[in-house]
C-alpha cells in the first residue's frame, strides 16, 4: 500500500480515525477470537505500526488467535527473521503466520534503503526465503546469492511449528517465487473469472516445481440483515470520499510498480459511477487507498453466496476487514459464518474435535488490524 493512499481511508461510524493502540486491537482481536475467525492479518509499511512488535504485544491478550505477520525480505536479515519466527513461535504457542511482502513502491523502499528494482527484489525474495526455510528445517545454510550472503547460519531452537508462509503477486516473477517458496498465494479481491484465473496460474507453476499451493483471497466487507442496509452503509463511505483526495490517491497509485495495484486501479478506473464490478462486488475502496479495493456488499446470505462461489473456485482463507473493523467482525461472525455454518461450510476454529481442514472447506475468515494492506 502506497504512503499516499493511507494517508485517506474510508471513515469510520463515527467519522473519525480510531488510534490502534494496543488495547484497542486488542478488542479487535479478542471479537475476532470470539465469533471464530481464525487470524488476524496485519500489514507492513512506513505508514503504519510495526507489524512484528505490534503482534507480539496483542498475542498476550488473546489466547488462540494467530497471527498473519507482514513483512519485507529486503529490510531484515533472512537468519535474524527466522529466529525471530523461531521465538514468536514459541512464546505464543505456535500462532504466527507469515505474510511476505516483496515491495512495489520504489520510493517507499528507498526510505528504508533499499534501491534493488522490482525483478531484483523478487529474485531476493526467493534468496531469502530459501535461507529461512533450511534454517527452521534444522540446516546449516551457507549461500553467496546474488543478493544475500550467510555463512554457516544454523539456528539454537527450530520453530514448531514451521510457520505457514503467505505470499502475492501478480507480475510473472511474483507467480515465480511464489510456486517455489509459498505455502499459500493471496490475490487481492477481482471478480472471480480473474481469480480463477490466476489460481490455474499458480497452480501450472507449483506443479511444475512438484508443489502444490492453498489459496487466500482479500477483502473487505459490508454485511448487513438486508442488503438496502448495505449499500446504504457503501454510499455513507462513498460520501466520505472528497473528489481531491481521490485524485491525490489515485495519481499516487498510478505511479505504483505494482501490477496487482495496476489490476486494482483497473477495476474502477478511479470513476464513482462503475463501482459494482460483479453482483455484491464492490470498488469503492480503492479510490482512496492502495492494496486491496473491493469490498463484498450485501444482506448476510448474498454475502455467503459470494464466499462459496470464490471457495469454488479455489479459495480456501478468507482475509475479510472492515470500516471500522471492531463492528464489522461482529456483523461478519454473527450474521454470515452461521450461514456458513449451516450448510456445512465452516465449524469455529476453537471445535478442535469436528473442525474441517482448509482443503475441504474456507478457513475461518481472519479480521485484519486498522489499515491493513
């Protein structure tokens, strides 16, 4: 997500931004833990609080929810990030998941000092992923890459479990790492005909390399009893949006490397009058912020309907948020997981003795921190 757009997300109920403190996110991810979703994705970048310390301190205050922790290869030595994965993994009992963020803001990156161009730092990405995967494999590694060195790196404790890695991206060297080194690839919220795509995209890929993948999808999402309550709570932050500051944001978005940034610009071509871009689909989002644009919008069952056609496709984990997120969880979790729930879709994470694994039906949804990307 672009510095640019974060400086202007949708409003919240009030109109006013909500400071995430600890304890506030908290609250979010104790609703969460709560009404079943399964994690809580939080983001990465200069506009935002560190994604790593902030985890750390919220995981104290829940007990099963785990932690979708986004970060950038480029900025952080690969052996440092695999103890520091080795240690989240054993003060939380196992709860963290990794997000990995390549970087498509060049002037972003070059604020942390980092000048590799986009190829250069996906090329590192694979550098570096391999290097943390022998590592919590036990492995002395030793590698003279074209853009990372470690000699004898070697770990004092190995994580357990093995965290899960995320990873996105839609140019050709993105598909590229992502089907050697991912255990789940996210896509931002296109239509479904452009997600089906892109999961036979991956798919060819990680068959090629003797893999196979899980398939995540990013949201938001406007659920309510009916869905004239929706898309009236859709036109209040549509309102919010002032004709300057969606220029600004979509200039500055148009200046992204980013070809799934470019997708996302494309879905709305920064106009108000072509937002609904498939039934409950909705673009709005994406006039002012970077990332993922879309939101699903509907009455509870519309919205259910939407999650199983994207489960059909493919779509294992649902990443949904909301504006603001604490309200949203609640109107997801008590209106729209029961649905699922219902139809044999979806069991609460905490039912250990009957939940379902992710290759049968949609992981539980995961809640995401204040402005995430």
């Amino acid at each position: 997500m672009s510095s640019v757009a974060a400086k202007a997300p949708p409003p919240t109920a009030s109109g006013r931004d909500r400071t995430p403190t600890v304890a506030y996110l908290s609250q979010i991810a104790r609703a969460a833990e709560e009404v079943g979703f399964a994690g809580a994705l939080t983001p990465t970048g200069a506009w935002c609080e560190d994604a790593w310390l902030t985890t750390a301190m919220v995981s104290q205050n829940t007990e099963r929810l785990k932690f979708l922790v986004a970060f950038r290869p480029g900025l952080i030595s690969p052996t440092l990030a695999a103890q520091m994965a080795s240690t989240f993994q054993r003060q939380t009992g196992g709860r963290l998941l990794l997000n990995v963020v390549t970087g498509g803001d060049n002037q972003e990156q070059r604020a942390f000092g980092d000048f590799l161009d986009k190829d250069s730092r996906y090329h590192r990405t694979g550098e570096f992923l391999h290097v943390v995967r022998e590592l919590w494999q036990g492995g002395n590694v030793d590698l003279n890459g074209e853009h990372l060195r470690v000699r004898d790196a070697k770990l004092a404790r190995v994580p357990d479990p093995v965290p899960q890695v995320y990873f996105g991206g839609s140019s050709p060297i993105a598909g590229e790492i992502a089907a050697r080194h991912a255990d789940v690839y996210l896509t931002w919220g296109e239509p479904p005909a452009q997600v089906a795509e892109k999961i036979a995209w991956i798919r060819a890929l990680a068959a090629a390399e003797g893999r196979t993948l899980r398939f995540g999808i990013r949201l938001h999402v406007i659920t309510r009893d009916t869905a004239g309550q929706a898309w009236a709570e859709a036109d209040r932050l549509l309102d919010g949006f002032d004709p300057e500051t969606v220029a600004s944001v979509q200039a500055g978005l148009g200046r992204s490397e980013s070809e799934g940034q470019r997708r996302m610009l494309a879905l709305h071509g920064g106009r108000r009058d072509r937002l609904q871009i498939h039934p409950n689909l909705w673009a709005g989002i994406g006039l002012v912020r970077g990332g993922a644009g879309t939101a699903l919008v509907g009455s509870h069952d519309e919205v259910a309907e939407r999650i199983k056609e994207y489960h059909a496709l493919g779509i294992d984990e649902f990443i949904l948020s909301g504006y603001p997120h604490l309200e949203e969880a609640y109107w997801f979790g008590e209106g729209v997981l029961p649905r699922l729930a219902a139809q044999g879709l979806w069991r609460h994470p905490a039912d250990k003795d009957t939940a379902p694994t992710a290759s049968t039906t949609p992981a539980a949804p995961a809640v995401l921190a204040p402005f995430a990307s």
